[in-house]
C-alpha cells in the first residue's frame, strides 16, 4: 500500500461520502450528547485542516487538525474506511497531522474519542503513538462515553 496524504477537497464527493460514514459511525455508537464529531461546515472553517490519505484513485481514510492556540490543536474526524482498517492509514494520518503540527509550532496534541469497544482500534492507535490519557480540554466535560488524549510535541530544533 502506497498511501498519498493530500489537503482534502471537501467538495470531493469521495470525502463527503467518508465523512458521512464517520458521521454515522458515531451516531450508531455514542448517545447524543456525547457526539463530537464535526459536520461538514465545522470542518470547512479556517481554524480546520482536512487531510485525506488516497491510495490511487481509492479514499482510505481522513483526518484533520483544529487549532486550539498557538501552541496546541486538536486531532479531529479521524476516520478510516471500513474496508480499509487495520491496514495502518490512521497511523500515516496520525503521522502526516503530527508533522504539521510541529511544523506550526504546537507543543502538544489533543484528542476525544469514543469508550465503547467500537472505538478500540483507535485509542490502541493513539496509545501506540505516544498518546497519554488526560482529562476533559476546552470545552469538554466528563462523559463515560469519551476518552481523551494528549501528546507533548518536542519543539522543533534551531536550524544553524
């Protein structure tokens, strides 16, 4: 598998069909008030980066970046297509944020995500990635169907 990570065009309708199954993924497998997904025009703002990993012609997988600060952002609408799972796409998302992030300067990552076994997959990615559990950020609170995430970035060295 030879993934290429691009800026998504939310006007695909590849993206938008992935990012109407993450939207459906997380209604079917957390109650309403504890859905934190974005819709479309929460990621199409300024403060959001989308990016999609395409695999030839075929969509595997999206995930974005929101700036929380000037030093922090949050990882936001991971998602892998189901045909695509365990192949390690969210890892080269997690990967390609993570460079971005650093690349703006951030110090630290962000994440929720869901406690219901369908969501195992990815806090043993994000585990496996260095991610540390934390409390509630921003404007979370605390709800027996999220986890939530962090992960110190080591500031860029000095070019000489």
């Amino acid at each position: 598998m030879a993934l290429c990570i691009t800026l998504a065009d939310l006007s695909d309708p590849a993206i938008r069909g992935l990012l109407a199954s993450h939207a459906a993924f997380c209604e079917a497998t957390s109650p309403p008030e504890s859905r934190h997904f974005l819709p479309l025009e929460g990621l199409d703002v300024p403060e959001v980066t989308v990016w999609a990993a395409w695999d030839g012609p075929e969509l595997a997988g999206i995930g974005a970046l929101k700036a929380l600060s000037p030093e922090a952002g949050e990882i936001k609408s991971m998602h892998t297509a189901a045909a695509r799972r365990g192949q390690g796409v969210g890892a080269a998302l997690l990967a390609a944020i993570r460079t971005e992030a650093k690349r703006r300067g951030y110090r630290a990552l962000w994440l929720e995500t869901g406690t219901s076994p369908p969501f195992a997959a990815a806090r043993a990615l994000y585990e496996s990635q260095g991610f540390e559990p934390c409390g509630p950020f921003g404007d979370y609170r605390i709800d027996p169907h999220s986890a939530f995430y962090t992960k110190r970035l080591a500031p860029q060295e000095a070019s000489l």
